[in-house]
C-alpha cells in the first residue's frame, strides 16, 4: 500500500532528492524513491543499511507530513539515558580523582543514576563531557 502512495508522489520525492544536501535527509528521500519505484520496502532496507523498523518509520512520516517530516531535528533519535544535571553532576564527580578505567565509570554512573552503558557509548560521553580518558 505505501508503494502505491509513494508512487504517486515519486516525481516530487525525486525532484527533492536531487536537490537536497543534507546527507541523512538524503538518505531518507533514497528509500523513498527505491520504494516508490516499485523495490520492496525490505529489500531496500537491507540495501541501505537501515533497520526494517525505521524505514517504515520515514514513509509513514512522509505519507502523514510530506517532505518537512524527513527534515533532521535535533530532537531525533533516542533520548540520552542522562539528563543535562545528572551530565553536570558526573563530570564533578570525575573531576574528584585523576585517573578512572571504564569499569570505574560505568560502575559510578550505574550506582549514582542507575543506569549503565556500553563500553563504545562510555565512550561518547566521555567525549562529549570533555573527561578524563578512560
């Protein structure tokens, strides 16, 4: 049933792929052409790399909103597991030693919020609060 909706706009959803710059809205507008052009929606997930779950997501979105629903805002995504203060307050609390292994931060930020991440998101964050290297 999208197939048949997207083909209806796929003069438009092309016309907008050519011109858009922004490559994650580029990479939207890509599925929807592929699957407006007749591919099913799980192959052409596969062929990009994206999961079945978010490609139904953006054609839903575009079938509901148009073209403004595939703009990127900065709202995307998952929330992060640690708000701005509990952010605040763990990069005090690191700043009250020298020197910490990712075991010792992932145990500090399970005991004091009580959650716990994964080694390469540990790392992230530890980027993103400018830290200590673990």
């Amino acid at each position: 049933m999208s197939n048949e909706i997207l083909s209806k706009e796929r003069k438009e959803i092309k016309k907008r792929l050519k011109r858009e710059k922004d490559p994650k809205v580029k990479l939207k507008l890509a599925l929807l052409n592929m699957v407006a052009s007749g591919m099913s929606v799980g192959d052409v997930a596969s062929f990009l790399g994206i999961k079945l779950r978010t490609a139904y997501s953006w054609i839903n979105k575009w079938i509901e909103e148009g073209y403004e629903a595939m703009l990127v805002s900065k709202g995307d995504g998952r929330p992060p597991k640690l708000n701005k203060e509990q952010r605040k307050k763990l990069k005090k609390l690191l700043e009250e030693k020298e020197y910490w292994t990712t075991k010792e931060i992932n145990a500090l930020i399970k005991d004091e919020f009580g959650v716990k991440y994964k080694k390469s998101r540990l790392y992230e964050l530890l980027k993103e609060l400018k830290s200590h290297k673990p």
